[in-house]
C-alpha cells in the first residue's frame, strides 16, 4: 500500500484509501465520481501523498477527439495543462503538456 507499511499512511493517503474501498463496495461513483459529476468533466482524480506533492487534475473531452487535462498543485507555478490530440483513429495521442501555465493576456484568454 503507497509502497510503505500500513503505520507510514499519512491522513491524506488514509482518506483515499477509504474513498476507494467505499466505491469498491457500492458498486457506485464514491466520492471521486461524485466530484467528476459535479464539475462535469470525464475524469477527476486527486494525487500525491498529502504533502507538497498534492494535485488536484480534472480532464474533459472537448471533441471527438480531443482531450484536454488540467491539473493544480498545492504549490506555487504547479499548474499544468495537457491538451491530447488523436489524429486518426489507429494512432495514439501524442501528449503536449506545459510545465507551467500562463497567466491570461488582457482579454482573458492563456495562449500555450
């Protein structure tokens, strides 16, 4: 588990535990699946061991074929944006990220 003994789980990695062992058992969406369908994105996940490591990340189709990811640390420039594109549908997505994302220009749009 976390590749550590069940007494050096932090708090944080407990609660996930807890979340997916709830979800396991209810056959439903857990507290995860509950967050992804409130915001409405396609995929909602939470990382790290609670620590500076800690990130938030929420995913939508915005087409057919294009995915775009976008993930918040708890640290500051820890912001991250990933836009897959599938070309055809026998090639896989080949992955673009930044490391950092920029702040919006004065018309409120980000350009990567």
């Amino acid at each position: 588990m976390f590749d550590r003994s069940s007494s050096g789980i932090s708090p944080f990695q407990g609660l996930r535990l807890a979340a997916a062992i709830e979800e396991l058992q209810s056959g439903g969406d857990g507290l995860i699946g509950i967050g992804r369908e409130a915001l409405g994105v396609d995929t909602f996940y939470i990382s790290g061991s609670g620590g500076a490591d800690t990130a938030v990340g929420a995913g939508k189709y915005i087409s057919d074929n294009v995915f775009l990811e976008i993930q918040q640390g708890v640290t500051s420039g820890s912001a991250r944006a990933k836009i897959e594109i599938e070309l055809t549908p026998s090639a896989p997505p080949r992955p673009r990220s930044a490391s950092r994302v920029p702040a919006p220009d004065s018309t409120g749009l980000t350009t990567i």
